[in-house]
C-alpha cells in the first residue's frame, strides 16, 4: 500500500488533532538539540519517533518487510491498499542524478531541473537529455546544503525565453551568499542572462532555496538564516524572510515594507511555496530546530517568530503577534522542502510536501470552515529522502529524491526522479 496510517496526533495551531496519518508523536515542550535536513542533531542525535508501519504499494515490501526507512511494524498494520483506492502509479523516469533540487515544467512538454552541484538539466520525450544546458562557472559553490538550488520559468517563457535560479557564490570578502539570476534558454543551451538579486547570507547550511512566480507575477524567494538566528528577525537583512521582486529584479511598490524586498520575516530555513488555486493564499514549510517543522500560511508583512518563537509556542505567552503556523510537527522531524497544491483529480485542493529526514511524501488537508486541517504520509521509506513533489500540466505528480545529498543512505539507483502517473483518467 502506498500510504501509512495509524492513529497519532498532529499538532495544529493552538492544540493538537488524532488523525489516521502515522506521522507523529505526541509534542512535549522539552527543549531539544539542533537539527538539520538529515533529522539529526547537533551531535548526530536523532529526536525520538513513535515506531510506525511502513509505506507500500503493488511493487513495494509487505507492512512485514523492513524498507529504506527502517523496519516495518506489522502489528500496527492496517490493511493493504489496493491500486485502484490509490488514485497514481509511481514510475521512475530517471535515475543516477546528483542531488536534483527543483524542476521546471515549459509548455511544450519539456522538463527543466537542477542539480545541486551546479548543473541544470533537461528531460524531454521520455529521455534525460546527456548534455547539460548550463554548467554554473565560478564564483559559484556548492557546499552543505548550498550551490543550485531553486529555478523557475518565465510566465512568458515561451515568448522571451527567460528562466530565474537560485544559487550560492563566494563573495569578494571569502564568504559564502546566495544570489538570484536570470537566464536566457535557447535550444539546448543555457546563459547567465544578469545577477537580478545577490548578497543574500549563506553559509553550508540554511540557505532557503526555493523560488516560485506568484499569481501576481512577481518572483518570491525563500532564503535561511545561515545559522544566524537574530538575521530572521534583523530588518535590513535579506536572510531568514521570504522575498518578493519585480521579474527584472525592482521592488514591487506594493511590498510591506519600503524600498525593500522583504515579504515576511521571522523564518529559519523555509524551503517550500505554493498557492492555494482557489484563493491564491501562499503556504510555505520551513525546518524547525529540532522538531517543530512548520506549514505555514503566509501574510504580506507578518513575522513568523523565529528564534522567538516555534511551533505553537506563542500559545506559552510569548510572541504576541506572530503567526502561528497550521501545522507543525511536534517533536517529529521532517525537515520539509518542496510542496505543491495539487489541481486535477480526486485530490485537487490538497497538498503535498516533501520531507527529507521524514523520508515521505505529507499529504495534507488545509481545512475549511470547521474542518480542521490534518495529513498523512505516503510512501515512508519507500524512496529515501525526497527534495521536492510537483504537478505537471496533465495531472502526473513528479518527485524527487535526495540520497546522494551526503545524508542519505543511496542506492544504485539514486538519486532518481519519479512520476505518480493518474490512476483516474
């Protein structure tokens, strides 16, 4: 079967919802080590997870069988799924990838992505194209969690054949940033095009990454702290926000704050956005410390709390007027990076986030009215760590792995880039 359920609870803003998801344990208020992308801490403690049975499907062990993400707990098994109450097939399209982040889908079938060592790629007709189009030249790097991170298309890329990436760079003093440039897509080739945002703090870890053109046509850009706490909360610093420019790089004149590209602030490491299609509402996941991974809706203006504030901390006291996220993880771990809202089929309206350390799919709820938002998990341990989920235009669901990141445990087959193809059509 393809998704893990069990009853568990899952932390909402102001308490906490039993649902059947297998996701997480009951949140305490302990304080806990750091953590990275890996779930692990700062000194390679990993916080503790309730034993949960493992993900399936037609082509993955039985609840009985150890998989990738550990050993699979049979008394806590619920039925198997059928294919048919599983509404996509997996298929893997490509494998042996090295550390794929972000992917881009053009109009013409194309598919668009990067590799964190600095390559974009190109997959098209069924086949992953040899050749890169773009190989990144100095001052780029690629160390930790840094180097190509994020890219996205031009709304009119058909026309101006512009594309926008994130990546990291050393900088004139020696240390490490991210920037934000815009590149001119020709054929089988790539070109650095010009720099449209740059000096974003970086370091090994806690670079943000993501980057995505909003409904309202402007590019937004997650960045980290770079494990400086206070630059989340620092104004006049572009680390630890959520970021929004004009597609040549000018500040929209509607931002929240003057002259500045600052959406929100108060962020620790967010690494995923989406939009809500029917009310353009923009959610984002962001790391928490140790635990406490976080889904949040995000407001023009609003400070997410960090470090004052994690999870549903401000219901203690503190942080006053700082959101609260929908969701958090408790004292699970799930390190979330990529998301997507899914459009077509039984599922549209829902959203799905990829986790790293929680080796997952989540397929979340939002909630409306008096329904609370809840999730579940799919495929755990199936695949290892999963990047990024994406939606292409006909409805197949696209994900990707991240083994071969220095984190995971690869296969021979890793790191691959997989399609969930319609079961409803």
């Amino acid at each position: 079967m393809f998704r893990k359920k069990s009853l568990t609870r899952i932390w909402l803003l102001g308490g906490s919802c039993i649902i059947g998801a297998g996701l997480l344990s009951a949140c305490m208020n302990s304080a806990s080590p750091e953590v990275n992308e890996t779930g692990m801490g700062a000194r390679g403690n990993r916080p503790a997870m309730t034993p949960s049975p493992s993900a399936n499907s037609e082509s993955v062990p039985s609840a009985a069988e150890p998989t990738e993400g550990g050993g699979g707990n049979p008394e806590n098994s619920q039925p198997a799924l059928s294919s048919s109450a599983f509404p996509y097939t997996a298929q893997t399209l490509a494998s042996g990838l090295n550390v794929p982040w972000e992917m881009a889908f053009a109009p013409d079938g194309r598919i668009f992505f990067t590799e964190r060592p600095g390559t974009l790629r190109l997959f098209e007709e069924g086949e992953l194209r040899k050749n890169p189009l773009l190989e990144l030249p100095a001052p780029f790097i690629s160390e930790g969690e840094g180097g190509l991170l994020g890219f996205a298309l031009d709304p009119a890329f058909e026309d101006n054949g512009f594309a926008y990436a994130y990546h990291s760079y050393r900088s004139a003093s020696g240390g490490v940033e991210n920037r934000v440039l815009r590149l001119s897509i020709s054929g089988s080739k790539a070109e650095i095009d010009k720099v449209l945002l740059d000096g974003i703090p970086g370091d090994a870890n806690h670079n943000g990454g993501r980057i995505k053109f909003g409904p309202d046509g402007y590019l937004y850009i997650t960045t980290g702290e770079k494990y400086e706490p206070e630059l989340a909360q620092d104004q006049e610093s572009l680390g630890g926000k959520i970021l929004r420019i004009s597609k040549d790089g000018s500040i929209p004149a509607d931002n929240p704050f003057l002259d500045s590209p600052v959406y929100s602030r108060g962020h620790r490491n967010p690494q995923g956005l989406a939009w809500q299609p029917q009310s353009g509402v923009l959610y984002s996941s962001e790391h928490g410390q140790s635990s406490h991974d976080e889904i949040n809706i995000i407001e023009a203006g609003s400070n997410y709390g960090w470090p004052l504030i994690e999870g549903d901390e401000a219901g203690t006291g503190r942080g006053e007027q700082m959101k609260l996220p929908l969701l958090h993880s408790g004292e699970e771990t799930w390190a979330p990076s990529g998301m997507a809202f899914i459009t077509q089929g039984p599922w549209s309206g829902e959203l799905l986030v990829a986790n790293l350390a929680g080796q997952q799919l989540l397929h979340v709820s939002p909630g409306t009215g008096d329904k609370k938002p809840s999730a579940e998990a799919l495929f755990q341990g199936k695949w290892g760590r999963i990047r990024n989920v994406a939606e292409g235009p006909d409805g197949t669901l696209y994900v990707m792995t991240n083994n071969r990141d220095g984190r995971g445990s690869p296969g021979t087959a890793d790191d691959q880039l997989i399609a969930l193809k319609p079961n409803w059509k």
